[in-house]
C-alpha cells in the first residue's frame, strides 16, 4: 500500500522530519539521493539532497523534483528553513518541503526511510492492526548481554518490555515478574521513580547506577536509547557491582543502534495504523466485500490486490466514541486507543470518518458468557461485552467518555447502515436530547429507537416551512403577544394524555388550572385531540418547535 509523505514525517516524528511545505496527498514509494546535477528520479520518489550546499542549488533541486513528479524533496537546515526555498516549493505547488534535523546523517534517515517504506508495502500490512516485526530487537539484547555479562532486557519510554537476552543466570523477582508480564511491575516501578530513575532518563543520556533494592531487587545499569533528543527507552541489565567504562562505552554503541530500530518500528507502528484507519474508514462508509459474517472463521479476512479491505470475522457493531468537549478528533483517537490498549486491545479498530471517531467491535458471539461484574475474563478484547466493561470503568471516573453503537451488521455491506445510525446516536447525545443511562456509558439503538424515530420524523416536519396550517401558529402567536404557556401546557398533556394529574404535577399547577388552559387554547385554535392522529402530528411539530418529549408523572 501506497503511503504519503505526510505518513513518513508524523511516523518519525518531529526529532527527526519536520514538514516545511505540504503537498496534498503527495504518494511515496521509493527513496533517491540526489547529487548536485544528477537527474531526479521516478514519479513518487522522496528525494533526499545530499548534496545540497546553497540556496540556489536547494531551488534547482526543488524544480528538478516537480518536474519529475516527485513526492517530496528533504533538505537539511538553513536551506529548508530558507524562505526563499520554502517559497519557490509553494510556488511549484509540487513536490513537499522536509526538513532533516542537522545532527542526523543521511546514512541514517535513508536506512529508516527504506524500511518505513518497504514495511507499508509488504503483504501484511493489508491485514487491519497486523503487528510489526521485533527480533532485531533480541538480538540486540543478547549483544548487550554479551557486552556486560549479565541479563538484559530492552524497555520503552513506558517500561514496556520489548526484548530480553537469552540468559537468565542473574535474576530477582522484579526482573522474573518484568518478563513474564511484559511490563515493569507496579512496585518496582514505584522504587525506580523514588530514586528519580525516569526523571535522569528523561532529561540525560548519561548511564544510570542503581544500588540494591527491596524485596530482593539487584541493582542495575541503565543506558538510557534516545534519538534525536527524545528518549525511546533503555537497556537495563542486572548487575552485582559497578562495570567499567570501556564496556559501558560499547553498550551506549549498542544503544544508538537500538534508536534506529526502535524509531523504525514505532514509524511502522504508525504506519501499520494508518493502514488500518484507512481500510477502516472505506469499511463503515462504503462496506467491504469480503467473505466474513457470522458463520466466517475467526480471525481476519486478507483481501488479494485491489479487493475490499480486510475485516474481522462477524458479526459486528459499529461505535461511535464520545470524548470530552473541545478534544480534536486526532486527540479522541489517540485517547481512545489508549483506553482500548490498557484494557487489552491490542489492534484496536479505530478510525475518524465526518468529523466523529467510529470503532467496530464484535456482536457478543452465541453461547458466549456475559462479563461477570468481577472482571473481563469471559470477554475477549475488542468484543462489545469487552466494550460494557471498559466502559463501566471509564465513564464512572470520567462522564465525558461514552459511546453509541449502530444495530449489529451481518455482513460487511450493512456497515455504512450501522455507521450511520452509530453517528446518529452520538449527535442525540451529544445535544442532550437522548440521556446516557447512568454508570453504563453506553447506548445501543435498540435501546433508543424510539428516540431516534421521533428524531427522524421531527427533522422530516421541520419549522422553516411553516406549520402546515395547524393549530400551532396561532397559539406560538398567542404566547408571544400575551405572555401565555399555551404550547408548553399542550405538549405535557400530550405527553401524560388520559393522567392530567401527572401534567399538572409536571408543571407545577393544579389540576383545575390544566383543565382550564386547555379550554382557553381550544377557544384560540380548536383543535380535536381525540384524534390519536393529530395528537401525533401536534407532538412532532411541538418537538421541533423545542418542546421536547417531558418525562411521566411519579
């Protein structure tokens, strides 16, 4: 699969690329260096200017790309920041402006590049949410290993583990419990923390020596892995006594290669996951004709060369994903992916489509046991019994975290229709006009089809083309000219019809007070309520008039 420029510069992150000037949806699919006077390349190629040394030849080069339909042109500072060089890639409306940050070397970005690339358009990646590859990464480890003559394991900036050596000679607990969990316990964490371990890692690329600990924690070297000023992670080995210097120097050489792979597969991350929002978003706005559905084996179904994106079996349920008020939706997907990965969704299906945040969740398969109040065992991850669960635990620390789910799709056409009725139960909610039941967070519409039914047809009514001759113009007129509650009376007995008890108690009057009003209003526009039918089309124009349905009477 095709990816752009913009995909390689977010990927990589701003330590490395930064986009000077955009070009729309500008394809890449290869790398080319290119010398002062060499000709520039193929269509989609990312042109790295190695051998730029002035503005003037910045510009050249900028105008040999655009030429050759080139993707994009990377340049290292001044000649990127140049303005005259920004302006001339503006003026060519043609190949992206990116800048190289100077202490990186070109041998580097090409490596990283390459792989980025070669990895977005291998066959996996057709696969939505398919992980990358990590046994560099072990290897990696053992030479560390072999280095220092002791346990390692490679973590990252979230004391995630990423590898270990073979070895295991020299252990403790908090090592056994890193590796079997694949992330640094919560106690251990706190005694690293205390003795302001991730601080130093933050902020120094100098190794770190921490004493003995306890509950049996050894001490331990900490070579810290950043990459152009960011911090990736770090090596931690299992040490008895202090290691000299010649051998810390090797692992921090250890260390700088393991940047590279860990920017490398966190650019495949990202790339791996805008695959998937991708394929996603074609998904619930198109569907896809794959062959999955609710007799379809587990797992995902690939699609050859030009088919339909891939699917997980089904059946599923599309959501639509609230988050608190003023997060842009880039923030709502990296939140709720967050959300979805601390609860074990590891692939999570997430993708924006119109300006709202959709996910696609399986249908609870049969014979399945619900999620027991204690936990989550019974649900697998990425499940809509999963989704109740993690949604009972959010919603009740934060209201503002909620989500809506369409009628179940059968098959990968009824994903538009589920999407959006999905969409259709986030916009009730969020205006207010559809309550989230308490501590659940969670609405499905054959929960609410009753409200949206009434939304459907209150919107189909309108007011912008007048009242269609009914009773309810002249009684808006009335209230506005004498100050009369005329309408407002009108929908509560409606809504509590045959019960004028509950009406009157609803809005605070006596009966008799009711039963007067509503002869006044007959006296201003007659009107036969014994008719179910009128009484229905005056319900619907009052809502779209803001006088929405009113709760019964207690």
């Amino acid at each position: 699969m095709t990816i752009t420029v913009t995909d390689l510069v977010d990927s990589l992150g701003a330590g490395f690329l930064r986009t000077v000037v955009a070009a729309r949806d500008a394809e890449v699919h290869d790398v080319a260096l290119a010398e002062p006077g060499d000709a520039v390349g193929q269509p989609g190629e990312l042109v790295l200017g190695v051998g730029v040394a002035d503005r003037d030849g910045a510009v050249a080069l900028l105008e040999r790309a655009a030429r050759a339909a080139a993707g994009g042109v990377v340049l290292k500072g001044p000649f990127a920041g140049d303005p005259q060089v920004a302006r001339a890639a503006r003026e060519l409306a043609g190949p992206a402006l990116v800048e190289l940050q100077p202490h990186t070397s070109w041998a580097h970005v090409v490596w990283l590049l390459r792989g980025v690339i070669d990895r977005a358009s291998a066959p996996d990646t057709s696969r939505l949410g398919s992980p990358g590859p990590h046994a560099d990464l072990f290897a990696l480890a053992d030479a560390a290993a072999e280095i220092i003559d002791a346990p390692v394991t490679v973590e990252d900036a979230q004391s995630r583990v990423l590898a270990y050596s073979a070895r295991q000679d020299t252990t403790d607990p908090a090592r056994v419990s890193t590796i079997v969990g694949r992330r640094v316990p919560p106690e251990t964490l706190t005694h690293f923390r205390a003795g302001g371990v991730f601080r130093r890692l933050a902020r120094s690329s100098d190794p770190i020596w921490t004493p003995a600990g306890p509950d049996g924690t050894l001490p331990r070297l900490i070579i810290p892995v950043r990459a152009g000023g960011e911090w990736l992670g770090s090596i931690w080995a299992v040490v008895r006594s202090q290691v000299p210097p010649e051998r810390i120097r090797e692992l921090s050489d250890v260390a700088s290669v393991l940047a590279l792979h860990l920017l490398r597969l966190r650019a495949e991350a990202g790339i791996a996951r805008r695959v998937s929002t991708g394929q996603l978003r074609v998904a619930l706005r198109e569907g896809a004709a794959s062959g999955s559905g609710p007799g379809a084996a587990p797992g995902p179904v690939v699609p050859g060369p030009g088919a339909a994106p891939a699917l997980p079996a089904g059946p599923w349920r599309v959501v639509a994903f609230g988050s608190p008020d003023g997060t842009d939706i880039r923030r709502q997907l990296d939140l709720w992916e967050s959300v979805a990965l601390r609860f074990g969704w590891h692939q999570p299906l997430l993708t924006d489509l119109d300006g709202l945040l959709f996910g696609l969740v399986a249908e609870r398969p049969r014979g399945r046991r619900p999620v027991t109040a204690g936990g989550m065992a019974d649900a697998g991850a990425g499940t809509l019994d999963w989704l109740r669960h993690v949604l009972r635990e959010v919603h009740a620390h934060d209201p503002g975290l909620y989500a809506a789910a369409g009628c179940p799709a059968d098959s990968p056409d009824q994903l538009p229709r589920a999407t959006a009725e999905a969409g259709e139960l986030h916009r009730l909610i969020g205006t207010g006009r559809l309550p989230l039941p308490d501590r659940t967070g969670i609405v499905l519409m054959e929960d609410a089809w009753d409200a949206v039914v009434v939304e459907r047809a209150t919107a189909a009514v309108g007011i912008d083309t007048g009242l269609l001759g009914g009773p309810l113009a002249a009684l808006r007129a009335h209230d506005e000219e004498h100050g009369t509650p005329y309408r407002t009376t009108l929908a509560a007995w409606l809504d509590h019809f045959g019960d004028p008890q509950s009406a009157a108690r609803l809005l605070r009057i006596h009966p008799n007070t009711l039963r007067y009003r509503l002869r006044k209003l007959d006296e201003v526009a007659p009107v036969d309520l014994s008719s179910p039918r009128v009484r229905l089309a005056l319900r619907l124009q009052l809502t779209a008039m803001g006088e929405g349905p009113r709760p019964a009477g207690r």
